[in-house]
C-alpha cells in the first residue's frame, strides 16, 4: 500500500462508542470494525484519507477497544503513523480529546467512527483556512415527510393546512474541522460531546461554518444503513 503522503494535518477517528443501536453484531465487535463489502469500516476510512494525502491518525478508543489496536497497531502496514486515545470511561463525542498533548498549530480533522463518505478531504481543509474557521461542521441536507396534515395556527385560529409537507434541515454529518484553540474549552476527564463543544465556541465568538456535503454520505450506526452500506459501497 503507497500512501500519497501531503497533508500534515492529523486525522482523529472518534471509535469508542459501544454501537447498542447494532446489538448483536456488536456485542463481540466494535461497531467501526464491522465489515462493509469485507473490509472493516474502520479501514476504508483510514485508507479514503491515506489516498487524500493524510498520514497522522489518533483513534479514540473505548468499548473493545483490543480488537482495533490489535488490527491497527502503529499503522507501519499502511505505511502512517496511529496512536491512540485510550478512555477509561465514556467521554461523549468529544471529551477524548482534552487529553491531546503537544498539538500541532494545523487545523485537524474529527470523524465519527460509523460515517461512510466519500468527501474530498481537501477542499474540506482549505475551506476551514479560507474562511478563518475555529469550527468547521460538515452537513447533510436531511428531509423528513410528516405523514399527516400539518394545520397552521394562530391561536385557535387555523391560518391554513398542508397535506404531509416534506420539512428539509442541515444536519450534522458527523466530521468536523477543528483549530487547535478550541481544546482549551474542552474540560478534562468530563463526558462532553460535540454540541457542546461548538456552542461553547460560538458562545466564545469563535468562527463556526458549515461545509455542506453533496457526495455520498452515510450513518452506518443503524441495522438497514449497515445492510444499504455493504449493497452500495465501492
């Protein structure tokens, strides 16, 4: 495997969640090692960013947390470097990271450890530094159909009735771009999730953008999206 090595920021794969939604595939196997079309999720990923020029990876790990460092070890088979943020206890989407030590002045990369995309990592980045971002949330246009009609109301006052309107929002897509600065609001040792994390920088007055993404993108963290996964995945 020849890694295109050209980004120095680090990658960091947020895979210690224990995956209950997948029980009981997950009861022996951490849900980011479940297989997508007989490769780990885990390792497409890390491969999708070794091919975008990444070569710096830290994986949070928590729930069987031996399975991924035994298959990943120091990443000298892909030819990069892992480490590992090892919990002793659930620290939310986010809390790993108050404990990263001697960081690098380069935006880096956070990503849920059950997201299967294929995102250009690149633009990502240069979008962060274009626009000055502290935060950089990628998002999904995501559409949900009521399935009943919607009556609009001024008091008891019925303004009008829509039969099973379609309400669309930008949800977020589980990767982030984060500039050093913002591990300061980050408590140790605390359970503290993503949210929190860019409420407090926006509180702050950090910049905070959105990146939207337009190219494949999914959750693998529920039963039918492991199976449309391993029907999709190329």
């Amino acid at each position: 495997f020849l890694p295109n090595i050209g980004q120095p920021n680090r990658i960091i794969i947020m895979a210690g969640g224990e995956g209950k939604r997948l029980r009981p595939l997950t009861q022996n196997c951490p849900k980011p090692m479940l297989s997508i079309g007989g490769k780990p999720l885990l390792e497409i990923m890390i491969e999708q960013c070794i091919d975008a020029g990444f070569s710096q990876f830290t994986i949070s790990v928590n729930y069987l947390k031996e399975q991924i460092m035994s298959y990943f070890g120091n990443g000298s088979k892909w030819g990069v470097s892992i480490d590992y943020l090892q919990e002793d206890k659930p620290l939310g989407t986010v809390g790993a990271l108050a404990s990263l030590q001697n960081f690098s002045k380069d935006p880096f990369l956070v990503i849920n450890g059950d997201v299967l995309t294929k995102i250009n990592f690149a633009e990502l980045l240069t979008f962060h530094e274009e626009c000055v971002s502290a935060a950089t949330i990628c998002v999904r246009k995501h559409s949900v159909t009521i399935p009943f009609g919607v009556v609009n109301m001024n008091g008891h006052t019925v303004s009008g009735l829509q039969e099973k309107p379609t309400l669309s929002e930008y949800v977020s897509a589980g990767i982030y771009v984060l500039s050093p600065q913002l591990l300061e609001l980050i408590p140790k040792d605390s359970f503290f999730d993503m949210p929190q994390l860019i409420q407090e920088a926006i509180d702050a007055r950090h910049t905070v953008n959105a990146f939207p993404i337009h190219e494949y993108w999914l959750d693998v963290g529920h039963p039918e999206t492991l199976a449309q996964a391993n029907g999709e995945w190329a």
